[in-house]
C-alpha cells in the first residue's frame, strides 16, 4: 500500500542481473512505488564509482548529500559518485542536504547527523508531495519530474553529473515540469 520507499542502506554493487535489492527496486518501480535511495558516504575511501547498490538501481531515484551555506551548495566530499562500478549507470540523480541534518535519535532525543541518508529522506518526502498533487503520475514521470527541474548547486556553475546528478533538488519546479522523458 506504499506509494515511496526510502532506503539508506547499502553494499558493493555485484553482477546487476543477481543484485536481489537494486532487482526488488526495479520491480517496485514497475507495480507503481517510487524508490529513492541514499547513494553512499564512500567518495574518500573509493572516489568515482563509488555510488552502491542499491544506488545502482536503474529505476530508482539516488540522492547525493549537499552542504548548504546560504544560498551556496557544496556536494558534500563524502558523497559517492558515479558511474556505478559495474552496471555504469549515470548515478546519483539529484541531490539533497545531507550535512549537519537535525534528525531524530532512537532513546536520546534529536541530534545532527551527516550522510546521504539525511539526504535522501528529503527527496522522498517531495515525491510523497508530488504524488499527493498529481496521483496519476507514474514513477518515471515523478523521477523525470525530479531530476529535469533540478538546478545548479551553485548559481553559474555546473557539478559533473558524476557527483551532483541533475543538480540540487528543487520541488517547486518539479511540481510544475516543463517536459517529462521516459
């Protein structure tokens, strides 16, 4: 009965046709539930092709973690980037803020935490928005939504897509795309 999944877990990526999870990602997409996905917090230990699987999910949307200073992004430098390992895909997708997240802790209350795990939970609530706006929207288009109205992390400069996606999440122009891709 879900419409988003949220996941901030993960594992080196294996041969994609026997990786169970990034497969179980893709088969939700196709019964109609978007998947969003923290893409790792191993950019320092591994660099490029660093994002894990599940982030190498082809359906799924994978989160990048920014630091917001004002009105400045930074990708945070722990972030993982893309390709994928072994599939290649072009991942992350987008991103979020990541860094200094006030969050809750189980038994001790709320603290700050940084990771694309923070990241990825703010993606996944404007896609439950975007579905609660537009119920008929089908998982491809709210990706498509997502990652087609994303912007520069910083005004006048362009992340590569490797680390940054399509650029830092913006809702607001997601809720109304000018063009939606399959």
């Amino acid at each position: 009965g879900m419409d988003v999944i949220n996941l901030s877990l993960g594992e080196p990526e294996i041969e994609p046709a026997r990786d169970v999870v990034a497969l179980a990602l893709d088969a939700a997409a196709a019964a109609g539930v978007v998947p969003v996905v923290a893409a790792g917090n191993d950019f320092d230990q591994f660099g490029r092709g660093s994002v894990s699987s599940p982030g190498s999910s082809a359906d799924a949307i994978t989160v990048a973690a920014a630091a917001i200073e004002g009105a400045r992004a930074d990708v945070a430098g722990f972030s993982s980037a893309g390709p994928t390992p072994l599939s290649l895909r072009l991942k992350p997708d987008v991103t979020a803020p990541g860094v200094s997240i006030l969050s809750s802790v189980p038994g001790a209350g709320w603290a700050t935490s940084s990771g694309t795990s923070m990241a990825s939970p703010h993606v996944a609530g404007g896609v439950a928005l975007l579905l609660q706006r537009h119920p008929e929207w089908t998982v491809a288009q709210v990706k498509s939504a997502i990652v087609g109205s994303a912007r520069p992390l910083r005004p006048g400069e362009l992340e590569p897509p490797t680390r940054a996606g399509a650029g830092f999440l913006d809702l607001v122009a997601a809720d109304v795309p000018l063009v939606t891709a399959s």
